[in-house]
C-alpha cells in the first residue's frame, strides 16, 4: 500500500529551495517548515572548546507541533499525484502519535476521513490532538509499543484494501525524500554552510536519512550521528531500539557514520535542563538527540553540531516524563554531564 517515490534527488540543484517565510498563507500545508535554529549554549556553557558549537533545529515550531508535519505532507502530495490518495479513500497508517497529528491535521485540510492505529498507552495529549482533528483512532496492545500497531493497522487494511490510502512511513521513499528537500536545505542555510556533524533520532529513519543525504550531497565529510534508545523497553516515545523491532525499510543503517544509544533517565534529566536553563520546553527525543549531540561535541577541537529536537513538550505533560521534574535542579545537571564525560572517555579508551 506504500506510496513510495520513485525518484529520489540526489543533487543539491534538485533539492526544492522555494520554502521561504511567508508573511501570509493560504492553507496550514504552507505553515510547514523554516522552522528555528537555536544554539543551545547554557546547558553546555564551559564544556565545550571555543570554536565547537550545538544548534537544535526546533521542529516543534510546525504547525502539528512535530517534524513529522515534513512527511505527512510529502506523502499525501505524492499519493495524490500518482492518484493513489483519491476522493472515497480514508487515510490510515499506525503511528506512536506526531505522524498521526499530522496525518489528522492534514487530512482535515485536505478533505479526508482518517483513521490511525496508536499503541494505547500514548499521551493522553496525543490522544485529544487527533481526535479534536476529527481522526478515528484504533488502540494496539500498549506493550507491543509502535510494532504491535504496525501490525495491527497491516490486519485493518487487510480487511478492506481498496477502502484505504497508507502513507506507510516506516517504507514510503516520500519521507525521506521530504527531509532532504526542505530540512536539509534549511539546515545549510541556516547554518551558513558551517554544519559538520548532525545528530538525528531514529524512528522511521526518515528524518536522518532524508537531511543526511541532502547535507552529505553538499560536503561529504558531514559526519550523520543516529541516536537510539540503549535497550528495549525504553521510555522513549517516536524512537526505535532497532536492534529488537521492525526495521523501517526505509532506514539504512550504512549511511549512518555513528550510532549513540542514550537512556530514558538521562534524556528526561536533559528534558529538564532545558526546560529550566534554556527556557525551551520539549519532548525526551529531544532530550536523548541532545545528550548524543553533546557526545560528539566534547571530542571537538571545532565544529557545528546540528540536532534535531523532533517536538515540544507540552505533549507529554501527563507521562512518566515529568514525573522526576519537581525536584530536578542543577546539581542534576551536573551529575548528568560527569556521567556523560566518563562515558565518552571510556568509549575513546
């Protein structure tokens, strides 16, 4: 049922360069993307050599609240072009949440029914999101995390194929390909050329993928770093421990020059040092792309390192997330950093 791309750019010259600021839109499709980059500098004040700096790419700023918005609106595009996605058709696909707000987002702008399959135990605040978008939602066992709804929406559609559109994000070329057109060139651009390292979580794939690709295309010592939970049962919403799921099809491990694997305590540690130090409040992706960044920061003589916070926080409100936040303070911070140095030298060692 994928929708996938058959050609997939891989100049800089057929990358889309047309997603400029816009002082007034027509349709929330044209509020996605050119979203900030913050440099993140008091969390990692005297850490650091001078001349090696971390910017956080901060996709929360998309109109769904995640860059999963870059994909949902890449697959819909191509599967209305090719005529898969046509009137009649319900869109559906399994998602651990951001994809399925942007799907539900999407398919409310564009006209069509959608229905998603989400494990049970998603936040509370993406279960509202969708429906408020007027999606239909399918619960799968929560303990099965986002392969037991993989396999769940696989038997729905089985049911009634010609019923459906799937996007299918874990194998459509489209997301990646919706990276390497617009994440990728905004990174570039915004960093002025200067980029040399970028630090991505692998869910999908696609996001590391799709900006790897574009930034490697631009200069091919761009070192690509994926961030993964460091074991199965994670706490880590949108990642993927690939080691015991589903690999997407569209992940291709090779094309990674590094792969940092981060636990669910110390990204949640990093979730509050950013929330109380930077003032920016986001989710624990964001957190573990920021503890794999700053690993490959401290071995640095220079540098511009990109990471990718996938969403905001405000999502994951009623998670086991916050449940530490009350009596984090910075001696925490402190601790969290010590146990990130020792770790590095002993990974150099």
């Amino acid at each position: 049922m994928a929708t996938t791309s058959r050609s997939f750019p891989r100049s800089p010259a057929a990358a889309s360069q047309q997603f400029l600021p816009t002082a007034r839109a027509e349709s929330v499709l044209d509020l996605i993307g050119n979203t900030p980059l913050l440099e993140i500098a008091k969390v990692t004040h005297g850490l650091l050599r001078p001349s090696v700096r971390i910017f956080a790419k901060l996709e929360g700023f998309n109109p769904g609240g995640s860059v999963k918005d870059r994909a949902a609106r890449k697959m819909l595009q191509v599967g209305l072009e090719s005529g898969a996605l046509k009137p009649g058709k319900t869109i559906i696909d399994s998602t651990s949440g951001n994809t399925g707000i942007a799907l539900a987002m999407l398919g409310a702008v564009l006209g069509y029914p959608v229905e998603l399959v989400m494990a049970a135990n998603a936040s509370r605040e993406r279960k509202k999101i969708v429906r408020a978008f007027g999606a239909k939602v399918t619960y799968s066992d929560p303990l099965e995390g986002s392969d037991g709804a993989i396999l769940l929406c696989r038997e729905i559609v089985a049911k009634d194929p010609q019923r459906y559109f799937k996007p299918d994000q874990y194998s459509n070329e489209a997301n990646p390909l919706a990276h390497f057109e617009t994440t990728g060139p905004e990174v570039w651009r915004q960093t002025n050329g200067a980029v040399t390292h970028l630090v991505a979580g692998l869910g999908t794939g696609g996001t590391a993928m799709g900006v790897g690709r574009y930034l490697k295309s631009r200069n091919p010592k761009i070192r690509v770093i994926g961030v993964e939970p460091d074991d199965p049962m994670h706490g880590l919403e949108g990642l993927k421990h690939m080691g015991s799921s589903i690999v997407p099809p569209i992940y291709h491990e090779e094309e990674l020059d590094e792969k940092i694997s981060v636990s669910t305590e110390d990204a949640y540690e990093m979730v509050y040092a950013l929330g109380q130090i930077e003032g920016i409040l986001v989710g624990q992706s964001s957190g573990a792309a920021l503890i794999g960044a700053l690993a490959v920061a401290r071995e640095l003589k220079e540098g511009c390192v990109v990471a990718i916070f996938p969403d905001l926080g405000e999502k994951y409100l009623s998670t086991n997330l916050w449940i530490g936040w009350q009596s984090w303070n910075r001696s925490r911070l402190t601790r969290l950093l010590a146990k990130c140095r020792n770790e590095s030298a002993n990974a150099t060692t």
